[in-house]
C-alpha cells in the first residue's frame, strides 16, 4: 500500500495576497499570445484545443486544430459527423481514445443541453472532460473561479508552495487543488488568471532548467528559497518502457482495394480501421488461403514509437486473386477511401508509401 500523504502547509497569507496580482500583471506584459484559441472565449474551441492539448506538443496541435474548426466549426457539426470522419481527421495525433470521447462528448452536449454547460460541475459529466478541463473551459469562457490542475500548473504550485507530498497518490492531488482555490484571484480575472499560469509553467517554470530570474513569483517559491526547484513537483509511479512485436497483414486484390478491420475499443489503435494485427507471422500465415500463401512478400520492418511503448512492426503484403472473405470482420476498401478513414499513423504512411 501506498504511504499516507502528509498534510502540506497551504500557501501563506502572503501568497494568498499577491500570487494572483504577479501573476496577471505578468501576463499582460510576457504572456503568450500567439495561439488561436487564446482570444477567444468560445467553449467548443476552448474544449478543442484542451482535448488535443493532452500528451501533446502544441506545434503539432496547430495544424489539426485548424482544420477540425474548417471541418467542424461548431459542436453541432461535430456532432453530427460520423466517428471515422473524426477518426480520419485525428489520425496521426495518437491517444485516439480523446477522438472516440470528443465525438462522444459532441453527440452529449447536443442532446443533453443544446450548448456547452456553463458550471465545472456539468462539464465533468461528459465523457473525456476531466476536473481540469472542466475547470479551464469553466474559467475561461464562464469566469468560474474552479482552477486548473494540469501538469504545467502543478508544477508551479508545488514549487511555489515546495508541496513534497507524493502527486501519484490521487489524495495528494486532491489537497494540491485545495490549495490552488485558494490563491483564485475574483471571478472577473479568472480568465487572464487561468491563462497567466499556464504560461508561466509553459514557458519559464520548466521541468528542467527553469527560468527563474524571469519569474514573476519567484519571491514567493519557497523551492527557491530552498535551492531545490527541480526536487517538485515529487511523483514517484513512472510508467516503465515496454516494446511489442506485431506482424500486419497487408492483403490488397487486382483493383488496389486493401482489406481493413476496425480494432477492438480498448488496446492499441482502439476503434481505428486497421490491416489485420497478428502475434506473429504463423498466425498470420494460417489465416490466409492456401493458394495465397506463395505469394506472400514480407517487407521490412520498422519502428513506431508510443509514448510508453515501442512498436516492432512486421507489414506482410499478399497478393490476393480470385475470391477471398479477408480476415475477421474487415472490409475491402478503395485506395479512394482510404485518406477519410481513421487509421493508425504508421499504418497510413505504410499504405500512402505503396500506394506511390
């Protein structure tokens, strides 16, 4: 089991008293502005960007999030879509489970209440909206005084407050957030407050080498103080490195068509179309007809990397004549189609290559 956590100090009156005034007087002068959902208090686009935000680097948002506006330009829209049509649009971003929940999301708010809801609270019961999102759709475009608690503004608080309790213990996570409603400035700022912290964990309290010499509240960071910025925020449970070898069945008749199957809704690649995933290439082998077996052409292997895991995969092209049923419950599908589809990036980028 793990260690109880400790109470930690809650921020000071001090803190209490000018964290928020530093901070916002910071954003007006060196706060990010060049991103296009930061003007805007619209809570469909503030959801987007938030949903693709998670797990990954905003130079690769950009694109996607334009053209999911130019696609989708309203929650209805979305709503209204078919899930490959999200999938196909989200392909090559990864966590494709955020797809599976915005399209889910989308369809809920629709017939739930007609708009996005206006309270933290409401928000939460929507499928892949968690507290934080929650609370920065809530603050940003509805001026909730909820607070934000992603890894950028954890990190501020706990250097700023040197709170050391554990944050893989979901009890430490909880205080922490205690103590950020707390230091919430009045209802009318919560907009530019919200924004304020996480540029600042964005682009001076770093994870590594933090910028203090530009930090607005530096003279508040008791981790300062202390000469150990980079001991917190403390988070022990680190997800351990695994590597998965997987053989795909690449199956394509005369007229170019690809045979595809749509993956299971949990593992790897959940919901997406998908060439035929094996253990192994003799499991691979016995699924196929006899009379395709001399004609099968293993290509070479090639590395895709997850964010915890290393794919080795195996494509397996075969030549199919005459009439054959595909593997599982797949489909023939057209080279046409295959750029709407929802698929997995380096399946993508295997079928685009071959198809050049």
């Amino acid at each position: 089991m793990p260690a109880p956590v400790k109470a930690c100090a809650g921020p000071s009156a001090a803190v209490v008293r000018q964290f928020a005034t530093r901070l916002l007087a910071w954003q007006q002068v060196h706060g990010r502005s060049d991103l296009p959902w930061l003007a805007i208090r619209d809570p469909y686009r503030v959801w987007l960007s938030e949903i693709m935000l998670q797990q990954t680097q905003v130079v690769t948002v950009l694109a996607y999030y334009d053209r999911f506006l130019t696609r989708f330009p309203t929650v209805h829209d979305l709503a209204a879509a078919s899930l490959d049509e999200v999938l196909g649009l989200w392909s090559g971003l990864g966590y494709y489970s955020r797809a599976r929940n915005l399209h889910r999301c989308a369809v809920e708010v629709v017939e739930r209440f007609g708009q996005f809801p206006g309270t933290a609270e409401e928000l939460q019961s929507l499928p892949g909206i968690g507290p934080s999102t929650a609370a920065a759709i809530a603050s940003f475009c509805f001026n909730e005084r909820a607070a934000i608690l992603d890894g950028n503004v954890k990190r501020v608080l706990a250097r700023v407050l040197a709170f050391d309790a554990d944050l893989a213990q979901s009890a430490a996570h909880r205080q922490l957030l205690q103590h950020a409603q707390q230091l919430l400035p009045s209802a009318q700022r919560m907009p530019a407050y919200s924004q304020a912290i996480m540029d600042l964990g964005a682009t001076v309290c770093l994870p590594r080498q933090p910028r203090c010499q530009n930090c607005p509240v530096s003279g508040l960071c008791l981790a300062r103080l202390e000469g150990q910025v980079e001991r917190y925020p403390v988070k022990s449970r680190k997800p351990k490195r695994s590597s998965l070898r997987l053989w795909l069945l690449w199956a394509v008749r005369a007229d170019g068509a690809v045979w595809l199957e749509r993956r299971a809704d949990t593992g790897i690649w959940a919901g997406l179309q998908c060439l035929p995933v094996f253990d192994d290439f003799e499991q691979l082998a016995r699924r196929l007809p006899a009379r395709s077996r001399s004609r099968v052409q293993e290509l070479p292997a090639f590395l895709h990397l997850l964010t915890h895991r290393d794919l080795h995969l195996h494509p397996v092209r075969v030549q199919v004549n005459g009439r054959w049923d595909g593997v599982g419950s797949g489909q023939w599908w057209a080279p046409s189609a295959l750029a709407a589809l929802g698929l997995p990036a380096p399946v993508r980028k295997l079928l685009t290559d071959g198809l050049q």
